[in-house]
C-alpha cells in the first residue's frame, strides 16, 4: 500500500509540476488584446489550454499509445494553434 501511494503521489507531483510549466511556457503566447481571444481572462486562456495539453497526453498514454508521437504532435499543435 505505501508503494502505491507513494507512486500516485509521485505522479500527481509530476503533473502539478508539469501543469506549471505549461503554463508559464503558453502564458507569452496568448494575445487578449485583439483576435479571437480579445476580452477573455488572461489567466483563464492558459488553464484551458494547458489542462487541455496535458490531458490529451494522459488519454493518450492511459489509452496505450496507438498513435505514433509524430502524429500527436501534428494534431495537438494544430489544435493548440487554433485556440491561440
């Protein structure tokens, strides 16, 4: 029992951890000022993409992986560009 739960906590740190990266790495990339995001929040911009980010990398990981890495990273940055 303590092995899982100190895998599970490990896990979660790595997410909070990667989660924070995301978003300082996204946070210069999102414009407020003007286009399609013009008015939103600039702190809710980031969230979204950035929990849509790592989600999306946790389905396909949990999910075994049956797209290969060129192939998830073409679709993600073109959804990630249309949402910036």
């Amino acid at each position: 029992m303590v092995e899982k739960h100190t895998h599970t906590s490990t896990v979660v740190q790595f997410r909070n951890q990667f989660l924070e990266f995301l978003i300082e790495e996204f946070k210069d990339e999102v414009n407020i000022k003007e286009g399609k995001n013009h008015g939103l929040n600039e702190d809710v911009i980031p969230q979204f993409i950035v929990t849509s980010y790592v989600g999306i990398v946790e389905w396909w990981i949990t999910k075994g992986m049956h797209y290969p890495p060129d192939v998830m990273s073409e679709q993600v940055g073109i959804l990630l560009e249309r949402n910036l």
